[in-house]
C-alpha cells in the first residue's frame, strides 16, 4: 500500500510540475512574441542590422543558458550592432526566472 501511495505521489508532483513547466513555457512565448520579436523577429532571424540570428547552429543560442540568461537581465550588444539590447529586453519587472524561462523556450524552438 505505502509503495502505491508513493508512487501516486510521484506521478502527482510529476503532474504538477510538468504543468508549471508548460504554464512558465506560454508566458515566455508571450513575452517573445510580445516584446522580443519586435527586434529578434518571429523566426528568430532578426529583424534589424546587428540583431543575432538564433537559428545559426553555432550562433548565439550554442552559448550556455548562464551566458544568455545574463545577457537578457544585463543587456547585450552584438559585435557590429548599432544597437544594444537593453537590460531585460526593455521588461523592468522581468524575473531571473522569467530569463531562464526565456531561454528554455528560445533554445526549444530556435
């Protein structure tokens, strides 16, 4: 009996966890497409001069998810850009979560 109740117990945390997993998956969709493919475009290309295209293999997504989430809450400017990205993509309340989140979501379509 305890073995099935454990194991009801895993599948239920599993459950929960997959959900916020795929709740924090939409609110970064909705941030990107929101706020972020203003710049980096729909298709992840960019859409101005200097703008890192992130379906390059070996471009700016093949670096860790430290380096780009703090490239997010600190902002980045790309070799050659006559830009930069400003802190937090321009979102003031963006969480540390929120930018790891983006990442996630930015690595799993691009």
């Amino acid at each position: 009996m305890k073995k099935q109740v454990s194991a009801c117990l895993l599948c239920f945390s599993a459950t929960i966890t997959n959900v916020a997993l795929a709740d924090s998956m939409k609110e970064a969709e909705s941030i990107y497409k929101d706020v972020c493919a203003v710049c980096h475009g729909i298709t992840g290309k960019g859409e101005l001069p200097g703008v890192p295209d992130f379906t390059l293999p070996n471009g700016r997504l093949s670096k860790s998810d430290e380096v780009l989430t703090d490239s997010i809450l600190d902002g980045f400017k790309s070799e050659g850009s006559p830009m930069a990205m400003p802190p937090k993509g321009g979102m003031p309340n963006m969480s540390h979560s929120q930018a790891k989140d983006m990442v996630k979501y930015l690595k799993s379509i691009f």
